[in-house]
C-alpha cells in the first residue's frame, strides 16, 4: 500500500496569542508500497505529527493523505486500517500474551467479525512471526522489555493493516536489546511486506533498517533520500551535522585561488567554487594519517578500539568541541608528538555556504 502526502500541514494555536505553531509544513512525499521509511529528526522537529497524521489520531490543517488511490484524510483511524506501535509498550497487564495479542480482534464488528478459534489462530500466528509464541500465557510483568515490544509489534500486526507506523518502539530498551530488537523489526517488515512508517530521532536505527529516510527540521522535511546516500551528500549543515556517529567535524574555512583552506592550512586543491568564506564539514572516516600532510592539528587524545583507533584534536578554527578522527589501528599515532597532521579524503570532505548553510559541490583539481 502506497502512501501519498500532498501538502500536508499541521498547525496548532499559539497559547501565548501569537501566530500559529507549524507543527508539519506543506509535507509532501510519496512512500512506495512495501518499503519502510524513517522519519528522522530532533525533538519538536514534526516526525510523530507526521505519523499521527498518517494514522488519523490527528487532522490535517491542510492537504490530503492518500491510501493507495483512496482519500482517507477525513476517514476516522479505526477505518484506516492501519498498525500502531508507541514507545510505550501499552500492554494490558492483567491479560496474557495471547490475550493482549487477540484484543484488536474483539472490536471487529459485522462481516469483519471473528470466532474464537479465529482470534486464536491469528494471534498465534502473529506471535510466531515475532517469535514469542512460546511466551503465549505469561503475562506481560513476566517478560523483559524487548519481548513485551514484540507483543506490542503483534498485536499491531494480527489486524493485518495496511500500514504499520512505529513511534520511537526502541527508546525504552537498552543498547544491546535495540540492536536486536531493530534486526527483528526490518526482519518481519521484509517478510510480511508492510508499508511501514518508523519514527526515530537516532539516526543509526533510521540508517540501518531504513529503505530511505526523510530528516526534518521544524516541520519542514530537509531532505529525502537512501540513507547512504543522505550520509554522503547532505543538501545542508543541519543533515550532515545531524547524521553521523562521531558527529561530523565542522570547521571556519574559505575558498581561495581554487584551494580549500581551513585556517593556514591549504588542505584540498579544488575547482568549481568562487573565492569566499565557507564551512568545511569533514566525517570522522575522511582523515588519513600522514606525516606530510597539510591539515595540521593538536594532538590531545588516542583511543584504540579494537580495529578502529579514534585520534581526538582540536584546531583554531574547529567549531566542535574536539575533532574526533576515525582511522585504522594498524596506524601508529606518534604520541610523544603535540601535533598530528592529515590528509583528507575528498568523498568525505563537504563545503558548505557560509550564509544559506547549503552544501557546495566541488571537483577535486587534478
């Protein structure tokens, strides 16, 4: 089931009597039929709206939503026919799993309505494919947090919806049960090919369960795109700032006789941008040790982690607290040394307008 979002906006009435709070703003994207989308961005950004919206728990100020080829921005949520899943689990703890699976089957009326051993089949089945079958007559007080998620995912799933929408269903569990827990959703959305809707404000999960994702910033959708893709070529500052694990090292920079520099630092002989003062944003991953090489930075810090070794820096002209570089434990850092000096990967090495923020592209001078 294909989603359409056309113009969609979502206002609020401002409580201190000024203008309205745009909440969602003009919104407008298609979401394929079976393929899951994350909806990423910092709090207030407008991402539950959006999927409140998509559900009917809230109205459109404007807009429309379609489902396929059906209108159903006016159709109440109960007809939608959608899955809802909330970051808190909202199970019925007086219920057995089997019980809090079947529940949404009960209010099923008319030609829609179920015998008993049908609830029962279904919700077997559902609790099968998020693999707590065995846990069918606990109660949810019993289980751990992850597998009280997964109830939740089939209770949402046994109605058979049209759409699934996720509302931030991992914040509560902790690291290792988020890694697993996410590797079982992208797993049951594959398998029952769901359109499904994941809200996240971390940016990994979005990344790595996503098909592709839409960052929004104040209601308003930054930019839409594969998630490696959005990595690599952010369309501005926010996205490349807001994207990324280290954060991306951002620096005062300017562009002069067709080569970068950041400080005195002439760090990449370039063309296709006119002299000016710019922003350099350099992922973690774009530094490459080099004894000769022109970024020059202060030494402060190593940190060896396995395969990986984290350089820690600074720089005069840094707009980060610390510049973290990423590069190979197989690499020696001279530690006796009170600098440490790079070269820079170009793919990785993004220059940014120093007025509108907006990413510049380059060709890297031969």
């Amino acid at each position: 089931m294909k989603i359409v979002l056309e113009h969609l906006t979502k206002r609020y009435p401002n409580r201190d009597g000024g203008d309205d709070v745009i909440a969602v703003n003009d919104f407008t994207f298609e979401i394929p039929d079976g393929k899951l989308i994350g909806l990423l961005g910092p709090s207030g950004c407008g991402k539950s709206t959006t999927l409140n919206l998509i559900s009917g728990l809230e109205s459109a100020s404007s807009g429309k939503i379609y489902f396929g080829e059906s209108d159903v921005t006016s159709l109440p949520p109960e007809n939608r026919g959608v899955g809802l899943v909330f970051q808190s689990y909202a199970l019925y703890p007086h219920l057995t799993v089997l019980q809090n699976i079947m529940f949404p089957l009960e209010n099923f009326k008319g030609k829609d309505k179920l015998s008993k051993e049908e609830m029962v089949k279904r919700a077997t089945e559902a609790a099968r494919l998020v693999q707590i079958e065995q846990f069918l007559t606990r109660k949810p007080s019993q289980l751990s947090g992850g597998q009280q998620q997964r109830v939740a995912i089939a209770r949402a799933l046994v109605k058979m919806p049209r759409v699934l929408l996720l509302d931030e269903p991992l914040s509560n569990l902790d690291a290792r049960l988020r890694l697993q827990t996410r590797e079982e959703i992208r797993r049951i959305q594959r398998e029952t090919n769901i359109t499904t809707v994941f809200v996240t404000h971390d940016q990994e999960e979005a990344m790595s369960i996503s098909d592709m994702i839409v960052v929004m910033k104040l209601g308003i959708v930054q930019q839409i795109g594969k998630p490696q893709d959005v990595y690599d070529y952010p369309v501005n500052l926010f996205v490349a700032k807001f994207l990324g694990t280290p954060p991306i090292n951002v620096f005062e920079g300017r562009v002069q006789n067709n080569t970068l520099y950041i400080g005195d630092d002439a760090v990449l002989d370039i063309e296709g941008v006119e002299d000016k003062n710019v922003y350099v944003g350099i992922r973690s991953e774009g530094f490459i040790l080099d004894e000769n090489g022109p970024f020059i930075c202060k030494l402060t810090a190593v940190e060896v982690m396995g395969r990986d070794t984290s350089v820690v820096s600074t720089h005069k002209d840094m707009l980060v607290e610390s510049i973290r570089s990423i590069i190979s434990a197989e690499n020696k850092v001279d530690t006796s040394s009170d600098t440490v000096r790079f070269s820079l990967k170009p793919f990785k090495t993004i220059i940014f307008d120093h007025d509108t923020e907006e990413s510049i592209p380059y060709k890297v001078r031969k």
